[in-house]
C-alpha cells in the first residue's frame, strides 16, 4: 500500500496485524495455561502446571512457563513455520473435538449436558471435512514438523502422562 501513495492505510494496517497478533498470543496463552492446568490435575503433565496463585486464582506457573516458550519460539522461528505448525494444531484439534461430539452423541445419547451442538451429525461432519481439507492443502514439511511433535507427545505421554495419569480412576 506504502508504494500505490497510500502510506496512510498502510500504517493502519500495519498497527491492526500487531493488534491481532497481540490477540491471538495472549489468547493462546490464557487457553494453553489452563489446558497444561486441568492436564496436571488429571497427572497428564507435573504438579508445577496446576500450581495457582492465591490472589488471583489463576495458573501462573503455567502463564510464565509458556509465556517464555512462546517468546523463544516467536524470537528465533520462522513466522511462516510458526504459523503452520499452529494451523495444522489447531485444525486436528478441531477434528477431534468434532469426532468427540460424534462418539459422545452415539454412544451416550441419554447424558444430560450443558450445551447441545446444532445440526448433529452433520455439523461435526462438514467441520471435520472443511478442516481436513485445510489441512491437505499445508505443506510436506509442515505435515514433517507435525508428525515430529506428534512422537515428542506421544514419548511425553509414555513417559511421563501414562504412569502418573488419575483420569482413569475418576471414570
């Protein structure tokens, strides 16, 4: 926009990526910070993660821990990689929680719960398509670095998550 004459929008534009940006790190962090909290209290990750503060009830150890993980990745990885590495996340994230809603729906169909999703099951359907389709249109070394994580999660799991998990004795 800067080399059409328009440098006015292009500043504007420019302050609006930062903003979003700014959103989306702080959103990422508050849902992960309480994601690795409810995992610790499961034993799917340490005690430290499920640490709270007494004042504002919140999971600092977690905030901080990721905060800091999330600043190192963002200084010294690529934006592009970085970018991809969150969409293909957060695309199987989305899969799953739609396949959930199938199997819970399917084989609970009687349990009383706080929300009903609309249009079941086809909602979950075109939401597993549409982000399967997203997903295919990603890169090999994305799919790479993915499976890659995908093994550090799974050693972490076994290693760690498996001999330490009290989700099973709830249920």
């Amino acid at each position: 926009m800067a080399k059409t004459g328009q440098t006015w929008l292009s500043i504007i534009v420019s302050i609006g990526a930062i903003l979003g940006m700014t959103t989306v790190i702080l959103v990422q962090l508050y849902g992960q910070s309480r994601i690795s909290y409810s995992m610790s209290r499961d034993g799917l990750f340490p005690k430290f993660f499920g640490d709270v503060d007494k004042k504002h009830q919140t999971p600092f150890k977690g905030t901080w821990f990721f905060g800091i993980i999330t600043a190192i990745a963002g200084g010294f990885i690529n934006l592009n990689i970085l970018s991809e590495l969150v969409n293909i996340g957060t695309l199987t994230a989305f899969i799953l929680v739609s396949a959930g809603v199938l199997w819970m729906r399917h084989s609970q169909p009687g349990l009383h719960r706080g929300f009903k999703v609309p249009g079941v099951p086809f909602t979950p359907i075109i939401a597993i398509i549409f982000c399967l389709v997203l997903i295919a249109g990603l890169n090999w070394e994305t799919w790479l670095r993915f499976v890659i994580w995908l093994i550090i999660g799974l050693c972490f799991y076994f290693g760690y998550g498996r001999k330490h998990a009290t989700i099973n004795s709830k249920y």
